[in-house]
C-alpha cells in the first residue's frame, strides 16, 4: 500500500480493446508519449484498490477516445495534474485540467504536433514550431525528487513552459 510506481520516458502505442495504460495506488506518470489511434489512453481508476498519490504530468496524449480519466482518488488524497499535451475526442474526465494543461480535439494534434497520425516509425508527436507553449502552473514542489522530472521525453533539459512530453526546440527534432 506504500509503493510508487514512476513510469517516464515511454511510448504507449495502439490498443483497441482497453486503455493504453490502467493504475491505481500511488502512481507517478511524466514525460511519456500515449497514442491510440483506435481507443482510449489512461484510466486511473480503482480496480483492487482505490488510487491515492497520483502525480500526472508533462505527458503527451493523442487519443480517438477519452484522453485520461482519473476517478475514484481516495479520499483526502489530491491528483497532482500539470503540463499534460492532450488530443482527444474526450480530453478529461472532470475539472482535473483546467488551467494547467492543453486539451483539444484529436483532430487538431495534427495542428499542433508534428506527424500525430502516423505509424511508428514516422510517428512524430513533438510539437510544431511554437506550438504547445503556454504558462502552467508552478512545478509542484512534490516532484522535484523524481528522476528527470526537469528534462523531456528526449532528455533535453525543460528551459520554458511546453505542454506534454517534449521541450520546444526551435528547429525541431
């Protein structure tokens, strides 16, 4: 009941069938790519016990149907949700992101990242020049302890406000 589970630095990619990734507990998630072009992407929900600490930020999502959802928090615990990228037809399950993140349509990743429609290899969910950068909040104190928590999905050191997985890089990838 006391673990943590910190997931970052992965592509989750193309699941019909369920979520790209489910969890409950005490779980961290930073600076990883969800793309599924035929389903939903994160649930974080109860399932053999409720989640608690939930620390979900800097990640980009591009999904045909709900982008995350993160229900059934324990009681007295509070989702710490900042500096997500998210296209979806249904970005957010409740008022976990306003203000702090981007959230629009799967039809608009294209106007904002790169090659969101794409097959791996020649996905590509970095955002266009000038795209995604905004102000958010603060980093949340809780997180500085974590590995790379200031640098993107690239290993490149965060110098400004982007939303999700990537640092803006002037001439792109």
């Amino acid at each position: 009941s006391m673990d943590t589970y910190v997931i970052y630095g992965n592509l989750f990619y193309d699941n019909p069938t369920e979520a790209l990734f489910q969890g409950e507990g005490n779980t961290t998630l930073y600076n990883n790519v969800f793309v599924n072009p035929r389903g939903a992407a994160v649930h974080i929900q109860p399932h053999n016990g409720r989640p608690r600490h939930v620390q979900f930020f800097h990640n980009t999502i591009v999904a045909r149907d709900a982008g995350v959802s993160i229900m059934g928090v324990e009681q007295g615990y509070h989702p710490v949700v900042f500096g997500n990228a998210i296209f979806s037809n249904q970005p957010a399950s409740i008022g976990l992101f306003a203000g702090d993140n981007t959230a629009m349509s799967w039809a608009e990743a294209s106007d904002h990242l790169r090659a969101p429609f794409l097959e791996p290899p020649a996905l590509d969910v970095s955002p266009k020049e000038d795209a995604l950068i905004g102000s958010f909040a603060a980093i949340h104190s809780s997180v500085l302890h974590l590995p790379g928590w200031n640098l993107d999905f690239d290993g490149v050191r965060r110098e400004r406000s982007v939303a999700g997985a990537f640092a803006h890089r002037k001439h792109g990838r």
